[in-house]
C-alpha cells in the first residue's frame, strides 16, 4: 500500500499537524500534494482546529520545492494552471480561520519556502536552509514567492534573493524577518507547537481578527487599514468570548474562553 503524500495527525481537538509525506523526494509538491494538502485544510476547518501546524516527514527536509520531475516536460498553459491551482491552495492557507504555524525541519527551496511564507508564523531548526532557487533552472517561484517575500523583506532583499537563487541559513532568515524563531535541529515542530498553545490561551475569535486585519496592513492603504481595525474591533464586542475575558480580567480569574 502507498503512503498518503499527506498526513493529519489529530493532536487535540484544537491542533492539527499536516506534514507533507514524501521524504525520498524531500517533499517535493507534486500536484497530488497540492490536492492533498488543500482536502487536509478542508478537513482542519470541518473540525474547527484553530492552530494548523505544517511540517515536512523525516529529518532532511520541510519541502525541497515544486517537483522538478513533474515540471520538466510541462508546457506554458500547464505551468500557468500548476501555478495557480498552488496559489489557490496556499491562499486557502494563508486565509485559515485559525492560526498556521510552519515547522521548518530541514530544506525549505522553492515551492517549499513559499509553502511556509503562506503560514502565519515560522519557527525552523538551525539545520535548515531556505531559497529561492528558481531561475537557477530556468523558471521563477511561482506559488507566491515573488508577492510574499517581498512584502517580507522589502524590495531590495527580495530581489537579491530571487534574482541570485542563492540559499540562506535559518539565522538569516530570522534576521531578514522571514522566520520567527531559530531552534535546535530536531526541535521545530515541538516548537510550533508550544507556540500554538501560547495562543491558544487566547480568545480563539480575538486571534483570528487579529490575524485578518494585519493581514490587510501589507494589502491595504493606512487609512483604510484603520477602519478595517475599527470594525474587527467592534465585532469582538458581539462575542461571548469578550464578555469572558474582561470579566476574568476583573475577577482575577483564568478566563475560560468558548470561541464564540
Ligand atoms: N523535485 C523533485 N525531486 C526532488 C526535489 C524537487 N524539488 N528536490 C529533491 N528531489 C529528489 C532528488 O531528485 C533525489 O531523488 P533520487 O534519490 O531519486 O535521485 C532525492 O530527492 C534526494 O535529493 P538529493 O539527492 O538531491 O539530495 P541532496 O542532499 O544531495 O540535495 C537538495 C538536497 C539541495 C535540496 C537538492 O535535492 C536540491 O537542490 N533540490 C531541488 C531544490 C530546488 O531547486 N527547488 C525548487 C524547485 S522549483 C519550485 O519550487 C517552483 C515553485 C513554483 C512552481 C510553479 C508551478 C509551475
């Protein structure tokens, strides 16, 4: 029997992990994955888990890029659906109405730092490495890399990234703002996860607010930016969970919060 190219592991009834599942090609997205990855987010969202943390199987690698094998004979309007159906994939990613975590445990390349791009947090081991290696085989990133690393890092770091290909390690990374928090080889994904039950301690319709209105600060202009906060703002006020929370705050007590 194969392998399924992903796997959900059920932590809690809050917390999923989905790892990418082809370790003897270093998980490299093929379009079965892609497919896969997209029914495991769908899954996730049916369950109602609020942290999603994604990973790559075994020690060497997060996901190594696009398949390459998968790629080489493709022609234009094949390529162009094949960037667009991950783009589509990694949007459903970007937009979870829950917290996404990348545990980066070894190469990140290509579609695979794209992958974590697409999460809300990175925490990666010091044994990983991350690239755009793109136009070093002809072609350029095409599940996001061009739009996200630059709303990262700034035009000019971008461009030297993606126009070089060349590959960085995790403490550049983190000193580029591209990955939260660098840890020991071995350690990202229970990393990822303690960083998911720090924000699983807060008011679960709180976080995802927040998680959308700074998401429109690289989309929107300032201005609107801050009406858009005003009206999450207000909404929070239409939950039960704000209810709780101020009123433990003022009882001195944990607040027990239901996500409603
Ligand atoms: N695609 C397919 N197979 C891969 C990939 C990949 N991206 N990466 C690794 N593999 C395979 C290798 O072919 C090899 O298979 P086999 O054992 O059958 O020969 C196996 O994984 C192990 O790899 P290596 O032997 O190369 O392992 P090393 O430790 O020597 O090297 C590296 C590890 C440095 C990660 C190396 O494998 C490498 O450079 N891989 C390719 C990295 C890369 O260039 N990634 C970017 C791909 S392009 C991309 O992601 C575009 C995204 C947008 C797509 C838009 C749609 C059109």
């Amino acid at each position: 029997m194969t392998e399924p190219v992903v796997l959900v592991d059920w932590r809690s009834d809050t917390t999923a992990i989905v790892t990418i599942n082809r370790p003897r090609a270093l998980n490299a997205l093929n379009p079965e994955v892609i497919e896969k990855l997209a029914e495991a987010l769908a899954g996730c969202q049916r369950e109602k888990i609020r942290h999603v943390v994604v990973t790559g199987s075994g020690d060497k690698a997060f996901v190594a890029g696009a398949d390459i094998s998968v790629m080489k004979n493709m022609r234009r309007g094949e390529a162009r659906h094949f960037a667009r159906r991950g783009q589509r994939v990694l949007h459903l990613l970007s937009r979870y109405p829950g917290v996404t975590i990348a545990a980066v445990n070894g190469f990140a390349l290509g579609g695979g730092m794209e992958l974590a791009m697409a999460c809300d947090l990175i925490v990666a081991s010091s044994n990983a490495r991350f690239g755009q290696p793109e136009v070093g085989l002809g072609v350029i990133p095409g599940f996001g890399g061009t739009q996200r690393l630059v709303r990262l890092v700034g035009e000019q770091r971008a461009r030297e990234l993606i126009l070089t290909g060349r590959r960085f390690k995790t403490d550049e990374a983190v000193r580029l703002g591209i990955v939260l928090e660098m840890v020991e080889p071995g350690e990202a994904l229970d990393a990822a996860l303690g960083l998911a039950e720090r924000i699983g301690a807060n008011g679960p319709k709180a976080v995802h607010y927040a998680k959308e209105a700074i998401r429109l600060a690289t989309e929107l202009d300032l201005e609107i930016g801050l009406q858009e906060e005003a009206e999450y703002f207000g909404l929070c006020f239409d939950t039960v969970d704000q209810t709780e929370g101020m009123a433990a705050f003022l009882e001195k007590r944990k607040a027990e919060f239901k996500g409603r």
